[in-house]
C-alpha cells in the first residue's frame, strides 16, 4: 500500500522518510540517518545518492561527516510527501476501521521511539 501511495511522489516511502528527517534537522550526518532509519550504512548512502540525483537533497562532508541538507525543489516535496503519508493512512484506517488505524499509528510511533531509544 505503501509504494502505491508514495508513486505520485516518484519517491519510496523510505526516501520520503529520509527526506523528512532532513527537512526536520538539516545538516543531519548520513550515520544519524542510518540510525533513524535503522538501515545499514550502504542502504543509506544509495537512497541519499537517488535524492541527490533528483536533485532534493545535497550532501557536504565536513571532516569524517557526510552532512545532509535539503534543496529548495527537495524542501517543495514536503506537502506532497505529507499528503502521501495521509493518503496512506486513510488507506489502512478503511481497511482496519478508524480506530485501529489510529491504533496502529499510534503503536507505529511508538515502536519507532523506542528502537531510536536503544543503545
């Protein structure tokens, strides 16, 4: 469902999630991305190649650092990949009730911040 809903976008939901943590903390390091993402170092480095290639993203090193930041035509991604996201949403809460839907959202966001919380 997820691929589905992210086509309009032309990106994977993984990218457009990657481009959200960029649009959250420009100048992120590609290794806080891995560990957000909770990817392998390689995956990362080929989607941030992608989006640099599409031109939404740029990538500056700094020292050991890969820093990431958003261009401008990545920064006009952000309604689109928001709305992706709803759509998706929508999309899952028809299937499993409204409810659930939050629920499993809910559950989701917590998951998510407790693996980010792991050390």
């Amino acid at each position: 469902m997820a691929e589905d809903e992210f086509a309009t976008s032309g990106l994977s939901p993984t990218s457009a999630f990657l481009l959200m943590a960029v649009f959250e903390k420009e100048g992120i390091s590609q290794k806080e991305l891995g560990e957000m993402l909770h990817l392998q170092p390689s995956t990362v480095t080929r989607l941030i190649e992608k989006l640099v290639i599409k031109g939404l993203i740029t990538s500056r090193v700094e020292g050991r650092l890969s820093l990431i930041f958003a261009t401008d035509k990545g920064k006009a991604m952000d309604e689109t990949i928001n709305e992706c996201w709803n759509n998706l949403r929508k999309r899952y809460s028809e299937l499993l009730g409204e409810k659930e839907g939050d629920d499993l959202s809910l559950h989701l966001y917590k998951v998510s911040d407790q693996l980010e919380n792991i050390e």
